[in-house]
C-alpha cells in the first residue's frame, strides 16, 4: 500500500520533522522509517542521536497514525500534546549516524476526551533497542476553534 508523504500526516515542519516516511499502518499498529541525520540539532559529536530523542521518535510515529486516521475522515493532521511517558527503556546510549530506525506504534486505550496511550518500540536492525508506553492528548475539535 502507498502512503502520502508525511509533511501530510504530521504538523511538525523543518528540523522538528524527524520521521521520513509510513513503512506500513495495520491492525498491529503503525510502522514508520527515521534516518540518523549526523548534522541534525540533536546530533553528538560523533553525528549520533541520543536515545532519549526516541521519545519524540515514538510520539511522531504516533501523530503520523492520528494523521492517517484524520486524512480517512478528509480532516488536516492536528495539534497534539505528549503528556508523558511510562517505562522508556534503551538498550544503547545512542542511535547511530546513517543508522535506519523503525519505529513501531499500536493504539493502547483512547478516552472520548481526547485522553490516549501507546506502546511503542524502535527497532534497529530488527532488534527492538527501546521501549515505552506514552500517554498523549489530542484536544477536541471544539477546543481547537476556541484556541
């Protein structure tokens, strides 16, 4: 299946837009493709993305299927807050340069006011290198023509 390009999907823009593209988005979740960019703002000395950036990895990867399923229902992506995150874990201090990650996200709970969480996971190699469960909240469409 073909996916649109994800500046469609996501808000974010510029430097803050981390993943590349929708790999595959099913009932076991969504897989999405970041790339290592060793020039990137985040970047160590050795052209490296410190693992706690997974966090925002994961949360993109979770935006990037709100955005398909608000393109299914013909709505622009939207707005949504990372509330925080439960049990990350990481089994190397950094990603990488070059290095493809594969960032995995499946749908927990979602409450009716916008309340939701994720298991997600990033894959290296077709390892899973890191790990956790995020709570996120997207606002309702009414708070959003109010703010």
């Amino acid at each position: 299946m073909s996916y649109p390009p994800i500046e469609e999907l996501l808000a974010h823009r510029g430097n803050m837009l981390l993943i590349e593209r929708v790999l595959d988005n099913g009932p076991e979740g969504i897989r999405v493709a970041a790339m290592v960019d060793g020039d990137a703002w985040y970047a160590d000395e050795h052209g490296a993305m410190p693992a706690w950036i997974g966090i925002e990895l994961m949360a993109q990867a979770i935006a990037a299927l709100v955005g398909i399923n608000a393109r299914e229902q013909n709505l622009p992506p939207r707005h949504g807050l990372l509330l925080g995150t439960r049990s990350f874990t990481t089994s190397v201090p950094a990603f990488a340069q070059h290095a493809t990650l594969v960032v995995v996200a499946s749908e927990v709970f979602q409450e009716d006011n916008g309340l939701a969480a994720f298991d997600a996971r990033i894959e290296l190699a077709g390892e899973t290198v890191a790990e956790a469960t995020l709570k996120v909240f997207e606002p309702s469409k009414e708070s959003d023509r109010d703010g």
